[in-house]
C-alpha cells in the first residue's frame, strides 16, 4: 500500500472507503496474473464493478539477477519453500539492480464504476486486498512481477545442482583462481611515484560460494556440532558476499547496512533463527536464549515483520504521550465513516479490538505493529505503518479472511 499511498495521499478520502470496502467484504474472488489483478466490487448499484489493477513486469535480465540473488542463499530459498517472503530478499535485490517492490506510479487502476477519481474507491479495495494477499503468500508478488511459483522454484532447483554438481567436480575448486598480489606498501609507493596504476578492482560476487559439508566420524569431540558449523558457515559467506558486493559500489552510492553491526548477542540470535535453520540448530539457539521453541518462534515472527525495531514491541510496553493515542482513535473513527466504529481498549502503547482477537501497538519508532491473538498469545500479524487505520483495516480483513477459511 506504500506505493499506493505515496502517490495519492490527497485522496484519504477514497483510500479510507476502499479500506471499509475490503473490511466488509465488499471484493469477491481476486484473479491474479503475470502483470495484473482482477475482481467485482460491490459498490452502490446492484451489479458489481469490474475493477483490476496492472504492475509492470520484470524484464528477464530482472529476473535473472533476481534469480540468482534468491539462489545465492540458501535461506531465502528455504523461507520461499515455507511460503515466506524473505525480509532480505528485496533489499538484496535492489542491491543488485532489481526493484521488486513496485514504486510509486508503477500501480495502474482501472474500473468500470463511473467516478474519474484516481483511484476510485473500489480500485482502493482491491489494492488493500491484495496487501493483505501478500502479506500471507509472497508468490503473489513474484507473479504479479511476471513468475509463477512452479516455474521458479523448478528454477532455483535447477541453478542449486548446477553449482553444486560444477563445485563438486572441479578439482582445484578450493585452489586460489586469481593473482597472489603484492603488498600493499609496494603498490602505494608506485602510486605516489607515478610509475605504476592502481591495480583493477576485483571481481563482482554474484553469490556466495557453497559451504564446505562439516560431516565428521563418530570419534569427533562430542561438542562438535557439524550442522551448527555448517550453518554459521553459510550465514558468514553470504554477509561476506553482501559485503563484497557493496565494496564494489562507486564511493557516491549509498550503502545500506549488512549483516549483525550493531546487533546484541539477543539479537543476533532472532537474526540467525530467522534464516531457516535446521531443527537442531534451532533447538541449540532455544537452549542458548532460554526459550521455547514456540516463544521463539514468536520472536522470529517478529524480526520477519520488522527487523529489530520491532522486537522491543514484542513484550515491552512503554507510555507514550496521551494524544498520540488520542489522535489514532480519532482517525480510526473517521475512516469508519459513520459506521460504527471498532471498540478499542486503551493499556499504555496498545490498543486491544474488543471482541476480535486484535491489537495494535505503537512502537517508539512512532509506527504501529499489527497484532493476533494466537494459542493464548498475541503474535506479530503484519508489517508496522505510521498510518493507524491502514494497520487496523489490514488486520481486521486478515482475521475475516482466517475465519471465512
């Protein structure tokens, strides 16, 4: 809804309709394919509108470097197995040259009800259904952006063994395949005397290399953990790559931060069970932080949902000024539009739904985090905005969505 938002923001009129419209469930069946989405709306007159939105495509060189960004890690393709979008994977493909994310503009409505707005409130609809669509199936976007999900995990497959099968069978795999170099004082004293050029740059990291198999015989030391080593080998190799790549970028490009830098050990933790671990990996960091598999799992949720910033929200409450809340009850009543209004308990940062399994929590980052009640418990539920009623709105049409299912 960002790139939706962005660009109409002088229409929160009609973008607060489409958020009551997709709440009551006014958008039957929603079709999706490569580049476009359809469904009726039910609006005022008796027969439905017919209302679709369009999203360019990726061109296949995209694709290709979106492929390869996916293959290069073997978590973002066991996250993509599990039906999640990983949080990474858009930034590092924007590393790579490739928006997968739609910008603003790049949304095209179109509608068959007779209102000229831009977008009408039916087209808003649609697009707050199709948020919610993928917050809950990340292929949704990959098709949108041209690729359905069969063609592209037989494709990640393919890459896989290719460059496991072309690892394994060359022999000087492990040797050094580049220059030995010269030191580094050498090269500075040629340059300051003008007898010799810096040498080229390295080459590009397209992806990380494979990680050595830590496969030991019964008589390694019991606190040998192959698959623990095998795994932090992994997550090393590809924030090397991360790291590799932006140090290749021209000085005036921005670099956006990598890896755990400034991390705690706590959340440096979140961060590596969040990046599709084995199951014994994952019970070695429950042991280690002290909880449940469960309770972790639940943190994770959260890291998925928002990255650190979002842990604190998870089990700390803080006090934030009275007129913030105010202000967000205020605007959540006026999106109802004279309906009648969800009826909100008010505890410190937290607004509970009454009688809907819903909560929203505002952070210190002044963005509100969606949340569910789930096995006694409230869950993360979707990414934070700063618009309250466009939180509120997408998580009351998740939980009806849940309940229709």
């Amino acid at each position: 809804m960002e790139a939706l938002e962005g660009k109409h923001r002088s229409t929160t009129g009609r973008l607060a309709r489409g958020r009551t419209y997709a709440r009551r469930g006014n958008v039957g069946e929603i079709t999706v394919t490569p580049g476009r989405v359809a469904a009726r709306v039910q609006g005022s007159r008796r027969a439905p509108y017919r209302t679709s939105m369009d999203i360019p495509q990726l061109s296949p060189r995209d694709w290709e470097l979106l492929l390869d960004t996916a293959a290069g890690q073997a978590g973002h393709i066991a996250a993509l197995l599990d039906r999640h979008m990983p949080t990474a994977l858009a930034d590092d493909a924007a590393r790579a040259g490739v928006r997968l994310l739609p910008r603003q503009g790049e949304l095209t409505p179109h509608c068959s009800c007779p209102d000229w707005g831009y977008p009408c409130k039916h087209a808003a609809a649609v697009f707050y259904q199709v948020a919610r669509l993928l917050d809950h199936d990340p292929f949704v976007l990959l098709l949108l952006r041209g690729r359905g999900e069969h063609e592209l995990m037989d494709e990640l497959q393919r890459r896989n063994a290719a460059q496991a099968a072309a690892e394994d069978t060359a022999p000087h795999a492990l040797a050094p395949t580049g220059p030995l170099g010269v030191p580094a004082r050498d090269v500075f004293a040629d340059a300051r005397a003008g007898t010799a050029p810096l040498p080229a740059p390295p080459p590009a990291v397209d992806h990380p290399g494979q990680v050595a198999s830590f496969a030991t015989t019964g008589d390694a030391a019991p606190e040998l953990d192959p698959s623990a080593l095998e795994f932090l080998a992994a997550d090393t190799t590809a924030r090397a790559a991360r790291l590799l790549r932006q140090a290749a970028l021209p000085h005036d490009v921005p670099h956006q931060p990598t890896g755990p830098a400034g991390l705690t050990a706590a959340e440096d933790l979140v961060r590596l069970a969040a990046a599709g671990p084995g199951p014994e990996v994952f019970a070695r960091l429950c042991r280690h932080a002290g909880h449940t598999p469960q309770a972790l799992t639940r943190t994770v949720r959260a890291w998925q949902q928002g990255g650190a910033t979002a842990l604190p929200v998870l089990d700390n409450a803080w006090d934030p000024n009275p007129s913030q809340l105010n202000l967000a009850r205020e605007a959540i009543k006026f999106a109802w539009e004279g309906e009648s209004a969800p009826r909100l308990r008010t505890a410190r940062n937290r607004l509970t739904v009454i009688g809907h399994g819903a909560q929203l929590r505002l952070g210190t980052d002044q963005r509100w985090y969606p949340y569910r009640k789930e096995q006694g418990d409230w869950w993360p539920a979707g990414p934070a905005d700063r618009d309250v009623t466009a939180v509120l709105a997408a998580l009351l049409a998740g939980l009806d969505g849940i309940a229709n299912c």
